[in-house]
C-alpha cells in the first residue's frame, strides 16, 4: 500500500471512526420513555442506562494503552468498530432488561477504547496537524452525535418500532470498520516515551496535569451526559413534542458541527488558549440560567447556548495533543484524562434521575448543572498553561529515564 493511499485511507477511518462514538451512547436518550415502557423500567434503571457511557469510559477506556501496546492501535480499533455493531444489534432485538443493559455495556465500552485511543492515532500519523486534525474528527463526531439524536425518533416512528430506531446505527458501525480492515496489516504500537521509557497509567495519575485534565473532563462530561441523557425529558415535560424534544437536543449536538471545525484550530494556534476556553465554558450558567427562567418558550436559545459551551469537549481533546509530546504519552494522558474523568462524569445523569425522582420537576437538576459548571474555569486557568505530561513524569521519577 502506497503512503498515499495509506494516508487517504487513515483520514477515512479516523472520520468514519468519529461518527460512531456517540449514537451508542445518546440514541436511547430520545425514545428513553419507549425503552422504559418496554422493560417496565425504574427511575433507578434508567439512571443506570443513562450513566452506562461515563461508567464504560472509565472501565474499559482505561485499557485501552494496554491493548494498543499488545495487539495493534490499528487492531483494536476495527475490533472495538466491530464490538459496537454487534452491541447494538443485539441490544435492538432482545426482550430481556438485564441483557439490554450488558448489551448496551459491551457496545460502549467499543466505543470507549476506540474514543481512548484517536488522539493517539493523530499523534501519531499527523503530528503536524493536530488542531487540523482534531477538528475534523471533532466535527464527525459531533454529525454523528447529532445524526442519532435527531434521526432516532423519525426512523423509530417509520418503522413502527423503538427498536429499529436503535439497530439502525449497527449499520453504521460495521461500514465504519471496512476502511480499519486495509490498516491492520500495517499495524505499530506508539514509540515508548522519552529515552525509550514507556509512559504507565498511573504515572500520569500521580502528576498535577494528569489529575487536573482528568477533573476538567469529568465536569465537562458529566454535563453533556447529563444533558443527552435526560433533556429530552426535561423538553417532552415543558410541553415539547417527543420529535420536537429530540430536535432540540440536536440542536444542543448541531452547534459543534461549525465550532468544531474552527475551535480547536483557534486554540492549537494561540500561545495562551485560556479565552478561548473561558468564552466557551461561560455558555452553560448563562444557558442554564435562561433554562429555569424560561424553560419553554426560549428553549431554542438555551439549546444553542448550551451546545457552544459544549464545545469544551473538542478543546479538551486538543489539549490532550498538545499536552504531550509522544504519541504513547498522548494516548496514556487521552486514557487517563478520560477513564478518570468518565468515573466522576458518571455521578451526573444518575445524579439527575435521583433529583428529577426527588423533587417532581427540573428546575433542582438545573440548577445543579448550573453549579457545577463553574469550577471549569478554575480548571481552565491551569490547563491551558505549556506543560508537557513528560516534563512532569521526569520531574517525578529521573531515575527511571534511563531504565
């Protein structure tokens, strides 16, 4: 295989990639009372599905290193492709709650090694154009995500059937992999670290900017998880149609497509990224603001607001890039900052299930994403300064430099 035709062939995958890491997670939010219905599900069941993605990212995004290390990057992301496709078919045709939920577990948790591991595959084959790069797949990522919020009721209601409008997106996960089949041949592990050492786990979790990146995603992540998880309800409760519900949630998704393309190459070319990161994380308290005062009748607004804050997602994930300086760095600080951050992501749309179930209404779960929100900044101020994962790995252990 030509490098030409390997290149072509690595941007198709890691764009086909993208567009498949997130209906897994948020396709069930817009028919969550249809899957409810079905299965007789709890308030506390549902809470459980909806925290199935953070709690996967933290499981098995964790291994994902590991596994890059042992079997190929480019091996275990067409096998993570293919666990997604065959999650999510079994999951659309069972009638059991529990193998529902393990179903539903082994197709995110696919979903969670291949997220884990596509900075490093920019790292490593573009290391030249990761702002570039991060804004592409950040953008396919959010057409992806805003393709299964928005098309999973239509599909569901033409087919007559919630479980049509989940399976549909198997389909998409199995073309996805086509382009990761001419790959594996050519498979390599990243390099190890700096003087052949290679960069551990729990390395990066003992260093200031692994525990602060791995904060700052959490609180991120528990937001838009909280968001895509349960803002349907909270819009079908408001008054909103369940179309119209879902279309607002994607509207929520629709607004990275734009910034996701420009925002993370604006911060990769500024010295000191830290407006950037303020002006974008200030959108939630104003959106959710808005949402208690007028949850019905600006509701587009509040959407549009909450979708530019958001966009903190793409930012983080170049500064995953950034923050290192090896393509195993990257993907040892992607693993930590996520797996971490997704175990403190996951209290959120549980959190929220338990407070809605609490109180009878939304305006408490609101606010409480509202408070949340504002140690982002804190966090932000500390980030976006030049550290490198490396630096501060050496600065910790010298003597194992040479080891």
């Amino acid at each position: 295989m030509t490098a030409r035709r390997t290149s072509l062939l690595l941007v198709a995958g890691v764009l086909l990639l993208s567009l498949n890491l997130r209906p897994a997670a948020v396709s069930v939010g817009p028919v969550l009372d249809e899957v409810r219905d079905a299965f007789g599900m709890s308030g506390a069941t549902a809470g459980l599905l909806t925290s199935l993605p953070v709690l996967a990212f933290a499981l098995f995004g964790a291994l994902a290193p590991t596994a890059a290390r042992v079997v190929g990057v480019h091996r275990v992301t067409l096998l993570a492709l293919l666990v997604v496709g065959g999650g999510l078919l079994g999951r659309s045709t069972t009638d059991s709650e529990t193998l529902f939920l393990v179903l539903s577990l082994l197709a995110l948790a696919g979903m969670a090694m291949a997220n884990v591991l596509l900075p490093s595959l920019v790292k490593l084959h573009f290391p030249d154009r990761i702002g570039a790069m991060t804004a592409a797949y950040t953008t396919a990522l959010a057409v992806g995500l805003t393709a299964s919020l928005a098309l999973t009721v239509p599909v569901a209601e033409a087919a007559g059937s919630w479980r049509t409008g989940l399976g549909v997106w198997a389909v998409l996960a199995l073309l996805a992999a086509l382009p990761w089949l001419g790959l594996v041949a050519h498979d390599r592990r990243p390099p190890d670290g700096p003087a052949g050492r290679a960069v551990r786990y729990l390395d990066v979790a003992r260093t200031p900017l692994g525990i602060a990146m791995a904060v700052f995603f959490g609180l991120q992540s528990l937001q838009a998880y909280a968001v895509f998880g349960w803002f349907a309800q909270l819009w079908r409760d408001s008054g909103w149609s369940p179309t119209a519900a879902g279309l607002l949630v994607a509207l929520i998704a629709g607004v990275s497509i734009p910034l996701s393309l420009w925002l993370p190459r604006l911060l990769a070319s500024r010295e000191n990224p830290l407006g950037v990161l303020l002006a974008v994380i200030a959108c939630y308290p104003i959106g959710y603001g808005g949402m208690l005062v007028a949850p019905y009748s600006l509701a587009p607004l509040w959407a549009v607001l909450v979708g530019t804050a958001a966009c903190t997602f793409p930012l983080i994930l170049t500064l995953v890039g950034l923050r290192a300086r090896t393509a195993e760095g990257t993907a040892t600080l992607s693993a930590f900052t996520q797996s971490a951050g997704y175990l403190l992501a996951a209290l959120g749309p549980f959190a929220i299930g338990v407070v809605h179930d609490a109180t009878g209404g939304w305006d408490w779960p609101v606010a409480l994403l509202l408070v949340l929100s504002l140690p982002l900044g804190l966090l932000a101020a500390y980030v976006a300064k030049p550290h490198a994962i490396e630096d501060q790995l050496d600065r910790r252990a010298p003597e194992r430099v040479a080891s």
